[in-house]
C-alpha cells in the first residue's frame, strides 16, 4: 500500500513542482485524455496521454517528478483519485480516455470503461493493429462508476498498459524514461507511434458516429414538432403573469 491514499494527504506531505506536478489543458473539446499515474509514477503514461491529445483533446496530467522506485509511493489508487480541476474538466467533456499502466513482462493492453460503444471501437481498432488485449479482472481495470474515466456524460474507457508493452514502446530504459521525456527527448519505436494513432483512430470514429446520432435526434425532433397541430404552436412564447 502506498503512502498517500489521496490526492490531499500527497499534497500535504509533498512540494508542488519538485516531487509532484500537473500538465493540464482544456481545450473545451468534448474528449479528454487523463493519467492520473503520469510522469516517474508509470513510465511513459504522460508522453502517451500528451501524444493522443496532441493539439485537439483536453489532457490532465498528474505528474511523479521523483526517481524511481521512491515514485511508486505517487501511486494514488484510482478510485480515491479527486481534484477539482480533473473534475471541472471532466464535467464539460462527453468522454474521457484513462491511461495507465500495470505490471506484467507480457507485451499487453486492458481495455474497460462503461462507454460500451467506445470500448468496442477501441478494441477492435487494437486488435487489428495487433494488440495482444487482456480482459479486466477487477472493477479499477474500467466500469466502476467513481473512476475518473467513467465521469463524463457518456462516460469512458481506461486503457491499461503492461509495463512489457511500454518497453516495446521506448528504446532505453522504461524507469530512466523522464529523464528526456522533460526535454522532448524520448526515442519511441513504431509500437508507441502506432498505439497513438491507434487510439486517436477509434476517438474520431466514436466522435463521428456521436456526430451522426445528434443530427438524427435533432432532426427526428424537428419532424416530430412539425406536426403538432396549430393549435399547440404560437408564434408567441407563453407568457406566465
């Protein structure tokens, strides 16, 4: 178990930009990408989360700036993870997209979430990019109703990397990995450049099936307005006095 059981008792104990640290942007986009185990914490789950955002999505990075293995103790358990700002964010997107990673030497990704839509584009888009995927085991791995990706309207997925997988992802050493990723520095394999587009693939298929729906509903709205009878349509809004 780790020290700090939430993002209060870390803040307290810890110094801002010097073991801990935030890269937020709201780009008042609809989607929003979020690792909340970034930086040290999980080796290469902020140059992931900032590369799937890129210039379009919303990104909320909890940042470990600590050397390993003393950032383990970052490690926030995802269901007691809260901060206002995730949470503002959080409340004006459609969908987010948790990324974490997980132990395991096998080269391999879980994919969960309550979106079920999303979770089933996602999924077939890694598996044709040949993804070796693992079924969730337990409740943190995606469809818990208090897990951060699960907030927005139409909820979300997480998407958990084994640490085997994200080895594939870097040339070097994974736990040495921040020392360049702070200087834009990171040597990523195809691995890494196509799980990203991967991912930002299945969001703009989701994006344009949500898309499509809106305009169905809006239009079904408008015919089925169209034929109230006169009598029930004004030119005038009531007016209550």
């Amino acid at each position: 178990m780790t020290p700090y059981q939430d993002l209060s008792s870390l803040v307290i104990h810890l110094t801002k930009d010097v073991d801990y640290g935030f890269n937020i942007m709201d780009r008042s986009d609809h989607v929003s990408i979020v690792t909340i185990h970034g930086g040290t914490i999980e080796p290469l789950c902020s140059l992931l989360a900032a590369s799937i955002a890129a210039d379009t999505h919303n990104l909320y990075d909890m940042q470990g700036l600590v050397a390993f293995p003393e950032s383990i103790e970052l490690r926030i358990p995802p269901l007691r993870y809260k901060e206002m700002r995730l949470r503002g964010l959080l409340q004006h997107s459609q969908v987010a997209v948790g990324i974490d990673g997980i132990a395991g030497t096998e080269p391999f990704v879980n994919v969960g979430g309550r979106n079920r839509r999303l979770r089933a584009i996602l999924l077939e888009h890694l598996e044709s990019a040949g993804y070796s995927l693992n079924t969730p085991v337990s409740t943190v791995a995606g469809h818990h109703p208090k897990l951060y990706h699960n907030w927005p309207v139409q909820g979300g997925v997480g998407v958990q990397m084994s640490r085997g997988l994200r080895e594939q992802m870097v040339d070097g050493d994974l736990d040495h990995l921040w020392e360049t990723e702070t200087h834009g520095a990171a040597t990523v394999t195809d691995c890494y450049r196509v799980f990203v587009q991967t991912v930002r693939d299945a969001l703009s298929e989701y994006t344009a099936e949500m898309l499509v729906d809106l305009d169905r509903t809006m239009n079904r709205f408008e015919r089925d307005t169209a034929a109230f009878p006169p009598s029930l349509r004004s030119s005038r809004p009531y007016h209550h006095e």
